[in-house]
C-alpha cells in the first residue's frame, strides 16, 4: 500500500546503505509505503520510504496518521 501520510511526532530513522539519518518531524506530511511478501501478511508494523530494504528509512505505525491511501497493491501482485 502506498499512502499520503502525516508524522505525528518526531522520529529519527536511519537507512543501512548508505548509512544516512532522517529525521521525521510532527506534522510532515509525505508519502510512504507498507510492505509485504508473497502469500504473506502485509506488514502494517512499519512505514518505509521505499522499496529498497538497504537504502529505506522506515516509521514506526504509532508515528504516522494515514491521510489517504494512493495505491493498494497486494504482495501477492
């Protein structure tokens, strides 16, 4: 899923490659994605920046507010 979203309080994330740090600040407004596999569950615990697991910074849940939903895309495909 793809969403338009709010920061609702501050977080600092860091991405593995390249190693760089973002901070999230209250009331960004952005768009951020859940991810998932195939044939499994989607993860609804983290927002993440993109697709690439090495260079994304994710978001926990409990700091993001939803504001509308761009694009829901299973994993399955």
């Amino acid at each position: 899923m793809r969403a338009r979203v709010r920061i609702v309080s501050d977080y600092d994330a860091g991405a593995v490659d390249p190693p760089v740090r973002r901070l999230f600040t209250a009331g960004e407004e952005l768009t951020l994605i859940l991810g998932g596999r195939a044939g499994r569950p989607v993860d609804d615990a983290w927002w993440w920046t993109s697709r690439d697991i090495d260079g994304a910074h994710m978001v926990p849940a409990d700091r993001v507010e939803v504001l509308e939903i761009i694009e829901h895309v299973s994993p399955d495909g």
